[in-house]
C-alpha cells in the first residue's frame, strides 16, 4: 500500500514535471521522464520514512494505520517537488557536458560494468551486516546447504527483512551512484560570456573509476572477511582425509541391543544454552533464566566443556544449525557443503550414503515419530527422516490435515510449542502402546529468533521480550519432562534434552551486553540411561571437547546399545571416556580440517556408493 501511495504521489510530481520541462518533447522521452521520477521519488520517499520517521518496514504493513499512509503520500509529494524544483534550477543555470559531446556505446559499456561492480559491492557490505547482526557468526557451510536445501514452511518475515533491509540499501546506494556515473558531465554555469567549467570531464571519469574500485574491492573484502569466505574455497578445494580416516560405519560396528530394548525421547529445544543460566553455574546471566532446565541437568548427565560448571559441545563446522544438529545426532557426521545442487533437496537425495539413528532402531522394530511444530519440509528434513527410519511425521502440515489445528491456524512457525507439548503427550501415550520399543524425537520453536515467540500463558517479569520467552519455555520443558517421569513407560526410557544449536537472536546478546570472550554453549542433559551406563563415574562429564557429532554413539550407548569400539561415525561415545577428535587432535586443528573436502564424504556420503 505505501508503494501504491507513493506510486500516485509520482504520477501527480510527473505531471507537474512534463508540463514544466518536458512539454515539446517525444513521447518517449515523457515516458522516462515519468518512469525515472517516480522511481527516484519513491526511493528516498521510502529512505525518509524508514530512517529518518524510524517506521520499520514498508513491505509488510499489516499493522499501520491511515495516517501512516497519508504521511508517506505527503512525504512522496515533497520529495518529488524537491527533485523537480532540483531539476528545474539545473536546466536554468547549468549545461551539461553531453550537450556538447559525442556519445559512445564503449563508455556507456564501461558505465554499466562500473555500476554492476558497484552493486556487487554494497550488497556484500550490507548483506554481511544484516546477517551477522541478525544470526551472528553465520558460517559460509551453512549459506551454502540454504541455499541448495528446501524453503518451504520458513517464516516469510525473514525474506520481506532481506528485501527491506539489505536490498534496499543496496538499491539506494547503488543509484546515487548510478546518478553519479550516467549523470551528464561537465557541468558548466550558463551565462552570456564563456561558460565556466565546474567539474571537468577527467575528474568525473576518474571520481568514477576510484569510487567504483572503492566499493567493488572493499565490500568483497569485508565480506570475505566477516563471512569467512575461505572456508568455502577450503570446502571445495583443499582436501582433508580426517573423516576419510576416522569414519567408522555403524553397519560394520557390531551393534548390540539389550534384551529388553530401551525407548528413546530426544527434545531439541531450539536455541537453548547454558549462557542462560547464572554466573556461578557457567552461564552469563546475573539470574538464571532457566532454573528448571538447571535442575533437570542437575539430575542427569551433562556433558561440559568447563570443570565442574555446566557447559556443552563446540560449535563446530557443519554443526551450527537445527537441521545439521539433527543429522550430527543421528548419523555421527558433520553437514557438509554441497557438491552438486539437488544435495539434501530432493527425495532420496539427503545423506544416502549415511546409515542413522532412526535406520538402526528401525531394523531393530521400533516405532518411530518426529513432531514439529513448523513444517518438516523445511532444509529437507522430511526427506532425511522419511529416507533413513521412515518417521511417522507430526508436523504444521498433519496437524492441520488431522483436524488437531484448523485448517487455517498459523502461529509463529506452525503452531506454537503449547499445543505441541500437549500433541506430544497424546503420540507418546499412543506410541506406548503399541507393544513396540518406541523413537520418539520433536523439536520447540518458540525460542527461535527474531525475538522469540510469547506465548499468552506466560509471565513476564523480565525486561527482554526474548529472556521471557526462554524462561517460559524452560518451565513448560520442565512440566512436560515431570509428566513424562511420571508415565510407566519412563522405566524403560532415555530421555535426551539438547539445544539444538547456539541462538541467533544478536539483540538479546547486545541487550544483556554479552561478553564477546565468553564461550557459549548447547544445553544437553541425558536422562534415565541404561542402568549399566548410570553407573559410571560422573567425572567424565567434565572438561570434555566435543562437538553435536559425538552425541550419536553417546546416545546409543545411554540406550543400553554396545558396539565395538567407542566411535560410530566420526563421533566418540563420551560415556567411554575415550579421546573425541577435538580431544584427540585440537578443536582448531580438527575443526580446520573438517572444514576441508573429503572425497570420501562426496562419494560415499552425499552419495550413495552402491
């Protein structure tokens, strides 16, 4: 609505314009001279209202009200006088060098390179600063599995942000510019005597060349730099074989169920940390936001990288995401950049090569169920859960197709983590029931970014929109775990609690001021494991280095499940107590290297080598 506002206001300016300027000439000529104003008119028009009136979007505008649009029409129609009075003033009293010189198809050419590097420029600046200031350290590995993974059920919020945030940026840089470089040079004062150059042809070709070199070479370079673009070079050109050589397939590894198989609950929470908690505990907050997921850890087994604190895996290479989380807890391996574009967005096509969680327990006779609240086409996970388990899958679609939701509700992602809580309740009593060993896997949404979404139940006694949002979401985790303990299904149990990935939502961190020295880390608790694994000394939860990866034998083995060795994939069971990778080898060393290209990945994971 405010493009249409500002769209009429141009069309009232245009008028105005043809009748001042543009009377006697062709109807072409009129035809741009409408086109080019109301472009150059809605542009700062749109700058002015966002920047200048502090109105966030100029997209979505669901919630503005009348005068909101008739103060962009009036903004429109100032702007649009001030850019024909501009006009005006210059046809008066300056000559334009064009006037006076021959045109050349090769400058135009090289005008338009210019402005296309100028482009390519400001988008990587922009782009770059959006992204961190919106995800943080958004690694290169992940941009690229985005971009060749499925989209669909992603929250349209995101988009309309690129498209007002740095795209128009971008846009309006780039045609000051383009005003700059096609803009008719020199200029010349009229008067009845010799006109006076004010700015020489040579100074506007050379102006032109350093402002285009300028842009081109510095965004490039600080977008390299912040996005740490070698990691896409190293992905795709330096070669590794430290999962070539530590690669152990769990089909080889002699794997050993107890007589009595044991069901397995994983809740990813998404986003959840332990920087949440208090100081004195490992977290950053001076109150702990999270006391019942506090106390939950406190009476299971969390794995930490501190002494005696809680704390949690590295945020390593092909880890980072909730997608990749999944799949390093289940198949023991990293998410590595694509090799070929269709690589985890089609069927049949996520991971064939590897062997998972769900296929292992699927031989095995177990029932399986991933819940969402989101849609689980969303990165492909449909087709990773459907390829590798053939998960019953409860996700916004189901819901709605089953009558647990109206046909039309949408909130947040899906449907918000109430209701999937209570949904989760009514599969598991089904699930237990069935008379089979059950997997039964979901992940909550509500704490996602931007800002987290308040449910109506909750209270807010903090000042941050998202720290009441996460504190919320710790206390109904805590409730439905409590029911869950009291089921009598829980004896024969693991219950696996992990955050998915380190949150992105950069305004709590700024908010509360967050250290940027301070190592965050996933929540993760394993509950009720196997009385034979309970037993062992506590000691090895601490001072662990480890990554999402080595989560995959470590919950097999909670479950009772032995193997040869104490590696499945490239992760290490850390109820062994054995060396990780990172352990083994450095967290910076090893990390580098699982950046690098496997071939043994290419060809015998994103592939299937039979």
């Amino acid at each position: 609505m405010l493009l249409v506002m500002g769209i009429l206001a141009s069309v009232l300016i245009s008028a105005a314009e043809i009748f001042a300027l543009h009377k006697h000439q062709s109807a072409g000529s009129r035809i741009y001279a409408v086109v080019k104003n109301g472009f150059l008119t809605t542009l700062f028009t749109i700058a002015i209202f966002k920047y200048l009136f502090r109105f966030e979007h100029f997209l979505v505008t669901d919630g503005y009200k009348v005068w909101h649009f008739l103060l962009f029409f009036v903004l429109a129609l100032l702007v649009g006088g001030a850019l024909l009075l501009l006009r005006t003033l210059k046809d008066k009293y300056l000559i334009c060098g064009s006037e006076h010189t021959k045109k050349s198809k090769g400058a135009a050419a090289l005008k338009i390179v210019a402005l296309i590097l100028i482009i390519a420029g400001f988008l990587c600046v922009f782009a770059t600063i959006w992204a961190k200031g919106e995800y943080g350290d958004l690694p290169a590995d992940q941009i690229l599995i985005t971009y060749f993974s499925p989209t669909t059920g992603s929250d349209m919020v995101d988009y309309s942000n690129v498209l007002e945030g740095p795209m128009f940026l971008t846009l309006f840089f780039s045609t000051l510019c383009g005003l700059f470089l096609f803009g008719k040079f020199p200029v010349c004062c009229r008067s009845k005597e010799k006109p006076v150059t004010l700015f020489p042809r040579w100074a506007h070709r050379t102006l032109a060349i350093l402002l285009t070199l300028t842009v081109f070479a510095g965004g490039l370079g600080y977008g390299v730099y912040r996005f740490k673009i070698m990691a896409v070079y190293n992905a795709y050109f330096e070669k590794s074989s430290m999962i070539d050589d530590h690669y152990v397939d769990p089909r080889d590894a002699n794997l050993q169920f107890p007589q009595r198989k044991r069901n397995l609950i994983h809740i990813y929470l998404e986003s959840m940390e332990n920087s949440y908690m208090s100081k004195d505990l490992g977290g950053y907050m001076d109150v702990n936001l999270i006391p019942e997921l506090t106390a939950i850890a406190q009476e299971g087994y969390s794995f930490s990288h501190l002494d005696h604190q809680f704390g949690g895996p590295q945020a390593a290479v092909g880890t980072t995401w909730s997608v990749a989380s999944m799949v390093n807890m289940t198949t023991g391996l990293p998410m590595k950049a694509p090799t070929e574009p269709n690589a985890y967005g089609s069927e049949g096509n996520f991971l064939p090569g590897a062997y998972s969680l769900g296929e292992i327990l699927a031989e095995q006779g177990y029932e399986q169920t991933l819940m969402f609240g989101a849609d689980a086409d969303f990165g492909g996970l449909t087709y990773y859960f459907k390829s590798h388990g053939d998960f019953k899958i409860m996700d916004h679609k189901y819901a709605q197709k089953n009558g647990l939701i109206p046909p039309t509700y949408s909130v947040w992602w899906g449907f918000e983590d109430d209701k999937l809580f209570e949904f989760a309740k009514d599969e598991l009593t089904r699930l237990s029931e069935t008379g089979k060993p059950f997997n039964f896997i979901m992940e909550t949404a509500d704490t996602h970014r931007p800002d987290g979404y308040l449910s109506k139940n909750a209270p807010t006694p903090h000042e941050n929109q998202y720290a009441n949002v996460v504190a919320y979401s710790s206390a109904e985790v805590e409730k439905f775990v409590r029911w869950i303990q009291a089921q009598p299904f829980y004896e024969n149990t693991t219950v696996v609690i992990t955050g998915d990935h380190l949150s992105m939502e950069s305004n709590f961190f700024h908010f509360y001021k967050f250290d940027p020295a301070y190592h965050r880390s996933q929540y993760n608790v394993i509950l009720n494991p196997y009385p034979g694994v309970a037993s062992r000394d506590k000691e090895i939860l601490f001072n662990r280095q480890y990554a999402n990866f080595d989560m995959f034998p470590t919950i097999l083995s909670s479950m009772g499940v032995t193997f040869d060795g104490s590696r499945l994939g490239i992760g290490t069971d850390l109820f062994s107590g054995d060396q990780t990778l990172f352990e083994e080898y450095g967290f910076e060393y090893a990390n580098e290297e699982l950046e690098k290209k496997s071939d043994f990945y290419n060809n015998h994971i994103l592939k299937d080598a039979d």
